[in-house]
C-alpha cells in the first residue's frame, strides 16, 4: 500500500472481501474509476484510482484504516488525506482528489 499512497495523486479504496459495504460500493467504484482514472488535476498530476484489500493490523494501525470501505488519497508529496464524504459522488472525490493534490 505504500508504493500506491506516496508518490503521486492516488485515490486508494481499501476494502474486505467479507465486508457487505465494500461490496456494495465496488459497482460505484469502477464507475468512478471509469471517469476519473488518468484524468489530471488543476494542477496537472494523473489521477489513478486503485483498490487495495487488507487486514493486516500493521497497515491498519500505519494508514489509520478503522472501517470498510475507507478512501485515501496521497498526493506527490506524500500527503494522505481520507474521504468522509458522499461516496456516491464522482465531483465530490474529484473535489477530494483536487484538495489533496495541492
């Protein structure tokens, strides 16, 4: 999950495979993915959206994941922010996208 989070502007769906929530979100998921994935922030940075499953306690604890699904996104700087808002929204993750970016 490291390589995904540093490094540039990803946008990291972490999930369970038994979590009833994921699977639910994972249909809005690749549609987001379809409209957002290599498009460009204002300020030029390819955006990737990728899914990441785990439970592994130490990367929990690292990346503060307390719940399913949780969405981080990181920036070139290394940044890490997480979404809280409306999941269901693709201009609202873009908006998040966008904020972390900066």
């Amino acid at each position: 999950i490291a390589s995904c989070l540093v490094g540039s502007e990803m946008c990291i769906r972490d999930s369970a495979k038994w979590c009833g929530y994921c699977t639910q979100f994972m249909p809005k998921w690749k549609e987001l993915k379809g409209i957002l994935d290599n498009t460009k922030t204002t300020n030029g940075k390819t955006i990737k959206l990728h899914t990441y499953e785990s439970e592994e306690k130490e990367i929990m604890t690292q990346y503060n994941i307390k719940g399913y699904p949780t969405i981080k996104c990181s920036n070139h700087k290394g940044k890490v922010l997480e979404f809280k808002g409306d999941r269901e929204s693709a201009s609202d993750i873009k908006e998040f996208i966008e904020k972390c970016s900066k």
